[in-house]
C-alpha cells in the first residue's frame, strides 16, 4: 500500500511516501480502506521528537489518529462492523498501530463508529481526536451542567470549534475566545459571547463559569481560576508541571472549602463517544469545521500548516 512514512524525528521533510506492506489483522480490530485522515498537532510533535519522553515510535512510523473509509476485513471477535462498512475511527499510536497516514490501516472495533451519512469521508476524518477530546473534557471531566456556563479559550481551532457545539449541545451558555476574524465563525457555531482576545483579557472578566476549556493550552489554573464558580473545573489539553502541582493540592485544600477542581485531558479512543458525535451530526447539532484538504502526497505541506498554529478549524488527507 502506499503511506507517509517518518525514518526519524526531524522536519516536514521526513516525511517520504513510498510502498509499504498492508498492516496485519488481529482479533478485535478492523481493517480500514481509508479514504480520508485528519492532521492534528499530536503528529507534528511526534514526528519532531517533542514527544520523545511520553512517546516512544518504533521506526519507519505511519503517523495519524484519526481517519474515516469502509471496512476491508474484519478480525475474529469483531461483531459491530462487517466489510463495506462506512467508519470513522482512531488509531491508536500508544499502542503501536499504524497511523492513518496510509491507504489501509488497522484499528481497534472499539475505537471506531458507523460514519453518518451527512458527513463526507473528509468530514468524518476531521472528527475523531478533536471531537473527542471536547467532548471528554466537557461531559466526562468538567461535568457540564445543563444550563450551566462554559468559557472556551481558543475556540476557532480544531478542538475549539468542536467544543463550542458540544457545549451547546449539552445545554450550557458559551462564552468563546478568538481572533476578530474568526468571530462570525464561532459565532455561526453556535458561542453565545464571542471575545477577541487580541483586545481583551478573558482572565479580566467580571463573570464565573462552570468550566474553564483551554482548548489551546495558552492559560494557566493560577491565572483563570477566579473565573470559575465555587465548584468549577478547569480543563487543559496539555499537561504542565504547575497544572500537574495544581492537580495534587486542589484535593488536599477540599476539606477546607475548596471545591474547585483541575483536570488534563488524555483523549480515549472510544467508540461509543465516536457514536455520540455521530448522532449529533444526525441531529444538525454538530459540523466539521475543515480549512484545508491536502491531497496525500502533500503531507509536508499539510503539517507545515499545521504547525502556523493559524488554522480555522481541522486539516484533512485525501487519499484517493
């Protein structure tokens, strides 16, 4: 089959297409014809080694979370798909399965979903790492309640406009930040208020939330938590000393009132969430966001875009 394979850490250059052998089936997994693969920072830093001490690849690498195609066989155990199944699924790289990267790849039953049918292959690549981890932070880690408030910080990019929608959708008011040029975006998404955050300081507003969602880990708890309500919960996606340090004190200062809670999401691929999503697809209630759609072989390109940091929404693969 034909894939994007890194040899080692380094640039956009290390990624090189070529022929590669087709992954093999295992019992409980699904193989995948993938039509289309989304790009997320996650891959960029694999492939520059920034996550050398978390994640250790064996190489040549295919990289790439999140895809969506028909089934192509299906391993022994698996009874929720059958060949010629459309899916959307992650793969999971922790557990060393092939990225998406590729024109076949192999992941877990669990880890996967029927694609509905408003989505194209390119939208429902768009949507399992992201959408995943809104949802997970939102639902499972900050708790949101309906009718309760939720601030998201970084909401025109892939996580943020998936999270501004599941807010939503789980009943909450959403406040949003983001850059003057993505405001009627955000808005369109659904945010209730919609804050540049080139002209104000969101840290400076009269206002408490339930949740605190740094969808781009460009905050920090000591600086936001007087913007959460009594028992409110700030959630990064990315994990730092301070956060961690936060994590363990907050617990230890609760029989002294201290309610308010610290959490970092670690994305699970679960394919029931995968189904969720799906539906509120099905329901108008959640859209792909996608600025561009790359063609395979432009790979390099795709993560040199990525790694502006400036893209409104997901990044797609087509693979054709």
């Amino acid at each position: 089959m034909k894939a994007v394979v890194i040899d080692g850490y380094g640039g956009p250059d290390r990624l090189q297409i070529r022929e590669v052998k087709c992954p093999e089936l295992e019992p409980g997994m699904i193989r995948v014809r993938v039509r289309a693969a989304g790009v997320n920072p996650v891959d960029w830093k694999i492939r520059s080694g920034m996550l050398k001490g978390i994640l250790r690849p064996t190489f040549p690498l295919i990289l790439g979370g999140d895809l969506a195609g028909e089934v192509d066989a299906v391993g022994e155990g698996v009874t929720r798909f059958q060949v010629g199944d459309p899916v959307f699924g992650m793969a999971d790289l922790r557990k060393g399965q092939t990225g998406a990267y590729a024109e076949y790849a192999v992941i877990a039953e669990s880890a996967a979903a029927r694609k509905p049918d408003v989505w194209s292959f390119e939208q429902a690549a768009s949507v399992p790492i992201a959408g995943l981890t809104a949802l997970q932070s939102l639902r499972d880690l900050g708790r949101v309640p309906s009718g309760g408030s939720v601030l998201i910080n970084g909401a025109s990019g892939g996580v943020g406009t998936f999270a501004v929608q599941i807010g939503k959708a789980l009943g909450a008011r959403v406040v949003a930040t983001c850059s003057a040029s993505n405001a009627e975006l955000v808005r369109s998404l659904g945010a209730d208020t919609v804050i540049d955050y080139t002209v104000h300081d969101v840290t400076q507003r009269d206002e408490t939330f339930d949740v605190f969602f740094d969808a781009v880990a460009r905050s920090n708890f000591r600086r936001a938590r007087h913007l959460l309500k009594p028992d409110g919960t700030y959630v990064s996606t990315l994990p730092s000393p301070r956060l961690i340090g936060w994590m363990g004190l907050l617990p230890i200062l609760r029989p002294f009132g201290v309610r308010r809670r610290a959490a970092i999401i670690l994305v699970k691929p679960r394919g029931d969430d995968l189904a969720t999503l799906a539906q509120l697809a099905e329901q108008g209630e959640l859209r792909p966001v996608i600025e561009h759609v790359y063609p395979l072989e432009d790979a390099r390109q795709a993560h040199e875009q990525s790694q502006t940091g400036r893209t409104r929404g997901k990044i797609v693969l087509h693979i054709a």
